[in-house]
C-alpha cells in the first residue's frame, strides 16, 4: 500500500471492532505486516492491549502475531512478558500458540532460561496440540538455550513421552543435535 500509515490506523481500527471475525482477522494480519508498520512504538502498544483481551481467540491471535513480528518490537523485554503470560494462559488454544511462538521469538527472548521452563512445562499440558508445539519450539530453540546439558537431559527425557507426537519431536531434535540416529 502506498500509505503505510492509512493502512496502519485502518488495521488498529478493525481490532476493535464489535465482529469478533474481523478482529481476529485483524490482529492475524498485524502480526503478518508489523515489519512493514512505520510506528512500531504504537502497533507495539496495540499488540500488547489484545494479548490481555478477555476473548481468547484473540488472545491466540495475538500469541501468534508476537511470535512473528518479535524481531521488530521495540519492547522486548514486555513482549517476553506477553509471551510468559500467554503460555500460562487458561485456554489450551492460546497455550498452543504461545508455544510456537515461544519457539519463533526464542532467539529474541531476553530471559532464555525462563523460556525454556515455560516450553518444558508446556510438554505436560493435557492438550495434545500444545503439547506438539512446545516440543516443536524446544527443537528449534536448543541452539540457543543456556545450559545446554539441562536441555540436552530435557529432550532426552521426551523422547520417553506418552504421546507419539512429543516423542517424535524431541526424537528429531535429538538426533538433529547429535547427528546419531535415535
């Protein structure tokens, strides 16, 4: 669009509007282009306000925005905050999606350690898909985790998981880190 800020006011505007359909499609979509946003400060600001909305399928759009557009927010240490929230958050869908983009921003984050925990402990939630995705993110973010022998003990122990889809995950992460099959 030739006028980025016109866009910008056009997005934060649907983000408040009373169809819940269209703010969730408009928070999806400030995660998408907040890259392309010429006030960061100020999306920044409208991200953070519908991480705390009461509608969690807001919530997980939200999650799933900070998880994408981290790299760009001016406010780093606030949206770890988001993050670690969100992870805890009572509904498994958001749960979900602050897991993947726990696993997106993880090189970002400034508190690692405290990332790290909030993925492991995501591993033993009841719901499958947060599950899968905190295991997902753990592959990713290995690299980068302080401690790695912890880690390493970490991704040791899910492979032993109950469910297939978290063992599968940590298997590969395993085995991409020591190159032996497991």
């Amino acid at each position: 669009m030739p006028d980025k800020q016109k866009a910008w006011e056009e997005l934060i505007k649907f983000t408040a509007d009373e169809d819940s359909v269209v703010r969730h499609w408009a928070v999806q979509e400030l995660g998408k282009t907040f890259q392309q946003i010429p006030e960061k400060q100020k999306a920044w600001e409208d991200l953070h306000r519908l991480t705390l909305d009461e509608d969690s399928f807001l919530r997980h759009w939200a999650a799933e925005a900070l998880g994408k557009a981290f790299q760009q927010i001016p406010e780093k240490q606030k949206a770890w905050e988001d993050l670690h929230r969100l992870a805890a958050d009572e509904y498994g869908v958001v749960r979900l999606w602050a897991a993947e983009a726990l696993g997106e921003a993880f090189q970002q984050i400034p508190e690692k350690q405290k990332a790290w925990e909030d993925l492991i402990k995501l591993t033993d939630d009841e719901y499958s898909g947060v599950r899968f995705w905190a295991a997902h993110a753990l592959e990713n973010a290995f690299q980068q985790t302080p401690g790695k022998q912890k880690a390493w003990e970490d991704l040791q122990r899910l492979t032993l998981d109950e469910d297939d889809e978290v063992r599968g995950k940590a298997r590969e992460a395993v085995e991409k880190e020591s190159q032996i099959p497991v």
